[in-house]
C-alpha cells in the first residue's frame, strides 16, 4: 500500500476541493462558483472527483489579475473632515447620506 509521499497524487501535489478551499481560505462553494463561471481554471476531473495544482491555480489567478492599488502599495484611502479617520469614499458619502446630505462632493 502506497502512503502519501508515493503515487502520482505526491508527484503532482493534486489537491481535493476541500484542500483548496482551506488552503485559499475560501469555501468550497467559491471554488465551484469559480469553476462555472471561469471554465478555463486549471482543474482535473478525474472521475466525479476534481483535483487541482495549487501552482496552476495561483498562477492562473496572477495571470488574470489586474494589479489594483492595494497591490501596488497605493491606498485608495482618504483623510475625511468630519471625524478625521481613513475611510473609503463610498464610506464617506454613506455617512452623508445617514447624516441627510444628498449630495456630497468627496
């Protein structure tokens, strides 16, 4: 009987979907979520079961990412004049809107 370091699971680092969700830390349904709606995501159908390379996931989501701000460094955060915190602009202007402004410009 073959443990674990053996066999073409080791070799290739296959994951279940549960492996997956806990290793991105997602749950399992967002994963199937991503498989229908992205049908291209690097995944193994072998059987009824799914595997997948943890290396082709990542690598297919950095390829598809575009690079946000919060990669780059850059904080899309600002400096708001009522309480002097950092918060969104969408934030701010939810806070007008409690506070009966309509119209704000942030």
């Amino acid at each position: 009987m073959m443990d674990d370091t053996e066999g073409p699971k080791a070799q290739l680092n296959l994951l279940t979907l549960q492996e997956l969700s806990q290793t991105l830390k997602v749950s399992a349904n967002t994963i199937y979520y991503w498989i229908s709606r992205y049908p291209d995501l690097p995944c193994h159908k072998i059987g009824r079961h799914l595997r997948f390379v943890l290396s082709d996931v990542l690598a297919y989501w950095d390829d598809r990412s575009p690079k946000t701000p919060c990669q780059s460094g850059q904080a899309s955060l600002q400096t708001t004049q009522s309480h002097g915190s950092l918060t969104t602009k969408n934030a701010s202007r939810a806070d007008l809107q409690k506070k009966g402004i309509r119209h704000g410009n942030i």
